[in-house]
C-alpha cells in the first residue's frame, strides 16, 4: 500500500509516517522545501515536496510524482495549523489548502481510495454545556452530555470554522473523492509542545486554570490516535467522520496532578484566574502578536478554548465500526510522555 502522508514533518504527521512503516506500507512524506527532518529519518521513508501556497506549482508537482511513480492508495491529510497571527491564515492554511490539494489531485489524476481528513473536536465549539444531573449509587452527580455526531457544529474559534470549512467541502465531493474525517481532542504526547508548556510550567512550581465552573476535559494519547486512523485504513471506511478520545472524562486539574507525579515535584502553587482575566491578557497578547506577524500562546482562540466547560465526545462508533480500543488512558499517556521530554532533555 502506498501512503502520503501531509504535514509528515510535524508532531501527529511523525508518527502516522512510523506508523505506516511499521505495518510495511510504501510510506511518502509530504513536507515543504523549509521543513524540519529531524522526526523522519528513516530511510525507508520517500519524500514529496508539495507546495500547497501555490496550485499551479503544486498541480505540477502532483503531475511529476503521478509520472515517476504512480498515485497513492491512501492520503492523510494531516498538514494544518492549529495557532496563526491573523484569523484569515487558518481559512488559508486549513480550508483552502485542502481544496488546493484536493483539487491538484484531481488534475493529476490520482484519485486515492482514502483520503484520510484530520479534522477537528473544536468544529462543534461549546455544545452540550448544560449540566446533566445522574443519579448513582452514593447519591447524584453532576456532569456533561457528550457531543455526539448528530449535534450541530457552533466553531466559536477561527481554528474551529476553518476546519469546519474543509470537513464541508471534502463531504460535498461525494464519490468523487472517498473521505474519512477524525475528529480527536486534545492530542498529547512526545514531540507535542502546546502541552510541554504545561510540564514546563509545573517544574517551575506554578499550575495556571481559568474559570470557576466545572470543566469536563478529554484526550487522546498520539499513538492512539493513529492507530484509529490506520484501523480506518484497513478496513477501507469511507464517508464517515468519527470523534477521537480515549474515552476517560477528566476534572481539569488532573493532567497537571499527573505531571507533577512523574516529575517529583512536591509542591505547586495553583493559580486560578477568573475567565475576564484572561479574555484581557488572550485578547492584548493576540493583537500584539498580529501586529508583528508571530503566533503566541495566548490569543483569542485560545481563550475560547479554554473557556469551553464540556470537551466530552461520544467514541461509541469509532468503536463499534472499526474494532478499535484506546491503549492508553491519561495515566499511562502522561508517563510515557514525561519520560520522553527528560530523555530528550526538554525538561
């Protein structure tokens, strides 16, 4: 099986590519001329220089690779950015970089049996935010529903819409273009850094939360993430979209907790800031970050994000339709994760 797989130089994209290596897949990393290497250093790995800020040249380079080598069976399309000085740079670089390369296939000729699409939980933004009240065996317990596929998408970040964007113009091509879209949520793991920030933080002593009304939150180890996405492959599914999770429900607090056990801190000073703090200090840090053309941390998006109580998503289909089972839950995740960032030095 031959596989592209886009945005193979950043932290999901490394380890679809290992991954399909692993399983004996001709594997091809799409990355730009810029790109880092330092993740794909396998030589079984080939290489595809794919431009997608530009159609014409990236329709020729589609056309070049369609002559030399043939098409592919599958393409993951991972290549994305997830933080952008300016709301319209992820429009571009989310939404209409996948028709540019959507559209450079079609020129080419090569139509995959899977196009593999690697959306977003953040499409659907703040739904299901009404507390949920259950009764169980010690008394009552109050909690959010789960975002199901049924449920509306609302996206209330720039990040949320233009991932919508692409999800909606993949599905209307039909049977044109055979698509399969996962929407995980927060993916961590080795080599990510938005969540780095937060290890970093806590070996310094300080854990920072926003917000004083109960915050359902959810993840997804890397590595499982992409075996869903390989287990779609093997099976061929088609026109489906499917939340990711590991299927935990976590308070907000637990992720730090677990970082500073792996790390032996003692003690941490735990700093909640009440959420109008931090609209002011996403929204001044954003707007001077759009001034000089540089991403930060911190930005209006951001705040939504952190803003949003309920990130609970139903994995019952992902389950059910392709036989697959979540290997890590947070605890394991979080270990193994820490234990990369000492071994590489980050921390």
């Amino acid at each position: 099986m031959k596989i592209l797989v886009t945005g193979a130089s950043g932290f999901i994209g490394s380890f679809l590519c290992e991954e399909g290596l692993a399983q004996g897949c001709e594997v091809w990393a799409g990355v730009r001329r810029t790109s880092s290497r330092r993740y794909l250093q396998d030589e079984r790995l080939h290489f595809a220089e794919l431009d997608f800020a530009h159609p014409e040249r990236l329709a020729e380079q589609l056309s070049h690779h369609q002559q030399a080598h043939g098409g592919w069976d599958v393409v993951i399309h991972c290549a994305g950015v997830t933080k952008c000085p300016r709301e319209e740079d992820f429009e571009r670089n989310n939404h209409l970089y996948t028709r540019h390369l959507v559209e450079g296939l079609m020129q080419a000729g090569i139509t995959p049996r899977q196009f593999v699409y690697l959306s977003s939980l953040s499409i659907f933004g703040p739904v299901r935010e009404e507390v949920v009240h259950r009764e169980f065996p010690r008394g009552f317990d109050c909690q959010y529903a789960p975002i199901t596929e049924h449920d509306t998408p609302c996206p209330n970040t720039a990040y949320g819409r233009s991932k919508l964007h692409a999800e909606q113009y993949l599905q209307g091509l039909g049977d044109r273009l055979p698509t399969v879209i996962f929407r995980p949520t927060g993916v961590y793991g080795p080599r990510e850094k938005d969540y780095f920030l937060m290890a970093k933080s806590i070996r310094g002593h300080v854990d920072f939360s926003v917000g004083y009304r109960r915050q359902e939150i959810t993840f997804i180890y890397v590595k499982d993430l992409v075996s869903a996405i390989y287990s779609a492959i093997r099976q061929g599914t088609v026109h489906r979209a499917y939340f990711v999770s590991d299927g935990g429900i976590y308070e907000s607090r637990t992720f730090s907790d677990l970082i500073q056990r792996e790390l032996g801190i003692s003690w941490v000073l735990r700093i909640k800031s009440p959420l109008w703090v931090l609209r002011l200090i996403s929204y001044v840090a954003g707007w001077c970050a759009s001034v000089v053309g540089k991403t930060c941390t911190l930005n209006k998006d951001k705040f939504q994000i952190m803003k949003q109580r309920n990130w609970q998503c139903d994995i019952t289909p992902l389950k059910e339709e392709l036989g697959w089972t979540p290997q890590y839950d947070l605890e394991r995740g979080v270990k193994e994760t820490v234990a990369w960032y000492k071994q590489e030095k980050w921390l």
